[in-house]
C-alpha cells in the first residue's frame, strides 16, 4: 500500500514539528513538564545512589571497622603512654619547682649549710606529729638538728637511722618553740596540739599581738635557729583573769603536703638541761 | 611454725611500708587507719595458723621503729589485741567477720588510750575529749572500715599456707 504523503514530505513535517517543539520549549512552554520530569530522575537518582553506597559500605566496611579498630587501639596506647609521660613530667615540674624554691631559700640564707631531703612517710600513730625523711646519719643527719622549708621552720630532727630519720613537726603536741614577733620585742611560746593546730601561750598580758602578726623563731633555749619565720596570728586571745595571752597561728608551711625539706646541718642545738635547777631533795 | 615466720617477715614490712606512707596520710578529722594492728588481728583470728605472738612481737617492734611511740605501748598493745583474737576465735569462730570487727574495736581502744596516757603521763598533758572525738572515733570508724578488706586478704594468705586439708 501506497502512503498518501510523499516520503520528503513527512519528513518535512516532522521537522517542523521538531523545530516547534525545540522553539516552545526554548521559550519556557515545557518548563512544568521538563521540572516534573526532572525532580522524578533527580529522586530515583538519589535512591538509586544511596542504595548503591549502602551495598558499597556493606561490603567495604567490616574491612575498616578492623583496621580502624586497630589504629584506635594503637592511638589509646599512644595516649595512655603520653598521659604517664605528662604525670610523670608534671610530677618532675612540680619537684624541680620545690626544690627550686629550697634553693632560693639556702642561697638567701648563706650561714647555714643545708642538707634536702624527701619526705617519705609519716608516723604511724595519729597522737604523733611526725614525718619520716630519706636521709640519715650516712648524710650527716644529727638528733636536734632543725628542719625547715623555703616557707618556714618544720620542725627538729628526733631520731636517726644511717639512711633515714624522722623529724618533730612544730605542730607536735609536745613541741615548743620559743618565737618572737617580727614587729616587737613580743615573746612567746610557740606550742602544737594533737590536732596539728599551733598556738602561742606565754604572750605577757601588756604585750600588743594583733591579727595578722608575723612570728620568727627567738633562738632562746638553743633548740632552733633564730629569724625563721613560723606563721601568722590569726586571732588572739586576751582575758585579765589569767596570767597569759593566747593566740592562735597559721602556718606558713603546710603541713599536710610536706614532700621536701632543708635540715640545717651547721647548727649545734645548745643543751641547757644542766643548767635548769631540779628541786632537791 | 617455719612458715608463719617467714610469712610474718614480708607481710608485716608491707603493712608498715603501707601504714607510714599511705594510710597515715589518710586522715579523718586527725586519726588515722592502723593497718598494722588489724594485719595482726586477722592473723590471730585465723583459725588453723601457727604463730600468731610472734606476728604481734614482729609488727610491734617494726612498727616501733618508724614511730615515735615507745615500743613498749605497741608491744602490749599489739600482743593484746593478739590474745584477744585467740580468746575469741574459738568461740565465735562461726561468724569471722563479728569477730574481727569486736576485736578491732576494743584493741583500738585500747591502743589509743595506751598511747594518749603514756604522752599525758611522760610528755605532755593531752585533753581527753578532744583526743576522744578528734583521733579515737576517727581512728575506730577507719579501722572498722578496713577490717573487711585485710581479713579477706589474710584469710586467702592462711589458706595458702595452711592449706584445708580435705577427707576423702
């Protein structure tokens, strides 16, 4: 059967048709068409991708959950090796900070000759204000020798083995230290308490203590150095029906974080036991 | 007999070494924990244990050394704490733990006020009520709470020097 166009003649009208298409859709006639079309291609796009990285992870994943796992377990070590080296040198900054504070503290203090050492323990009794040091008779530790930090006097030491000893604190019950104050010709006896509190007893009734006083060592009775600094008043306490004033002193040293500390190893404590007259019979 | 010493000798120089750098810087108002004793005492509340006054004389004397106390005052106290962990545990043998803690009790007790009138007689005069509420209540409440940890721990080392021995 015979079409009944000519063959060229289709052709020009499909042509045409195409020209008109292209022309319509160039000035925007198509536009809901073409955005319809586009957003359906753009959304099975997307599933089609996300469905296939899906699969792709499946696969590949387990493999890097192993390596990571790997490399996690090898940066934790890492880090816990770095976290002992930082305590470790926080641990060493804050000794070298000590034990430079104690030499500030020798070199303003040439006449004596001083001897460091560690704290290493602490009586096991809780009556005893005592601490146990690293150096002993080997380092020229003698009984009745003073202990004392860049912030203050410590204590004496008590007892001494070759390579250890241990050291009266000030804040001992048994402890007396005769003190002054910095500003007067005040004396006074400095003694401790079993809680580890410091007070001043034997403050003459007409001497003038205020709060916030600074308190040395006198160096009367021979036990201790004179001029080393003891603490402060922190309240005083004054009544006319009794013989003495009492006050109450913070420490200059704190006790309870003692690590390191200067035995005064020129320092001869004078025993005056002779001369203090006994009763006779 | 052999093996208690030898056990005495390490185990009583570890509980000082820890009693002088840890758990007398682990204050409660101002007592502290006495490891040493209630190392003695759980050793005398064992049951099948050979040596038990010879781990009072070692961790009194030891203990004696580091500290400031007369070595005496640890001596009683130590030994008495000793005795009465014998005297009590063949009779309350069933409840080991009631045991360890009345005898930590009453040795504490009774160390505290050893040392407290041997430094008001010797030393110097020491308020009662303040060392009463400042040292012996802390001390005793500290004690009491590690009593359950060093039983168990020496009761493991008891048994494994003196082994149960099983019938067949």
């Amino acid at each position: 059967m015979k079409s009944r166009f000519p063959r060229s003649l289709q052709t020009v009208v499909i042509f045409l048709v195409a020209i008109g298409l292209v022309a319509l859709a160039l000035g925007g006639y198509f536009n809901p068409v073409t955005n319809w079309l586009t957003r359906i291609t753009v959304n099975v796009q997307t599933w089609i991708s996300g469905r296939y990285l899906a699969i792709v992870d499946f696969l590949t994943v387990p493999r890097d959950v192993a390596s990571l796992r790997l490399r996690n377990a090898e940066l934790e070590t890492d880090v816990a090796k770095l976290q002992t080296q930082i305590i470790d040198l926080q641990q060493q900054v804050t000794e070298t900070d000590i034990l430079s504070a104690l030499v500030d503290f020798a070199r303003a203090n040439p006449e004596y000759t001083y001897k460091a050492a560690a704290v290493i323990g602490r009586d096991p009794s809780p009556f005893l204000r005592y601490v146990i040091i690293n150096v002993g008779s080997n380092g020229g530790v003698l009984p009745g020798m003073p202990v004392v930090t860049e912030k203050g006097l410590v204590g004496r030491v008590d007892a001494v083995i070759a390579e250890a000893a241990r050291v009266q604190l000030v804040t001992d019950a048994a402890s007396a230290v005769n003190v002054r104050m910095q500003t007067s010709t005040t004396e006074a006896m400095l003694v401790g308490s079993i809680t580890g509190d410091l007070s001043l007893d034997m403050i003459p009734q007409d001497a003038n203590v205020q709060i916030g006083d600074v308190v040395l060592t006198s160096g009367l009775g021979g036990d201790y150095p004179a001029n080393m600094l003891v603490g402060q008043v922190v309240s005083v306490r004054k009544l006319q029906s009794e013989l003495f004033q009492q006050a109450a002193i913070q420490p200059n040293v704190d006790f309870n974080r003692l690590q390191f500390v200067l035995i005064i190893t020129n320092f001869k404590p004078v025993d005056i036991a002779p001369l203090i007259e006994t009763p006779g019979p | 007999m052999r093996r208690a010493v030898l056990a005495a000798i390490p185990v009583i120089l570890l509980a000082v070494i820890l009693q002088t750098t840890i758990a007398s810087r682990i204050i409660l108002f101002s007592g502290n924990a006495d490891l040493v004793m209630l190392v003695v005492v759980a050793w005398g509340l064992q049951e099948r244990v050979r040596g038990v006054w010879i781990w009072g004389v070692a961790a009194s004397l030891l203990v004696a050394v580091v500290s400031g106390v007369p070595w005496y005052i640890y001596l009683i106290g130590y030994l008495s704490a000793v005795g009465l962990a014998r005297l009590l545990v063949s009779r309350i043998w069933q409840a080991p733990l009631l045991a360890m803690f009345s005898v930590t009790l009453m040795g504490t007790l009774e160390l505290l006020m050893l040392v407290f009138f041997q430094r008001t007689i010797f030393e110097v005069p020491l308020a009662f009520g303040e060392m009463f509420s400042q040292i012996m209540l802390p001390t005793i409440l500290l004690n009491l709470l590690l009593a359950v940890p060093v039983h168990a721990l020496i009761r493991d080392l008891a048994n494994r020097l003196y082994p149960q021995e099983t019938t067949a």
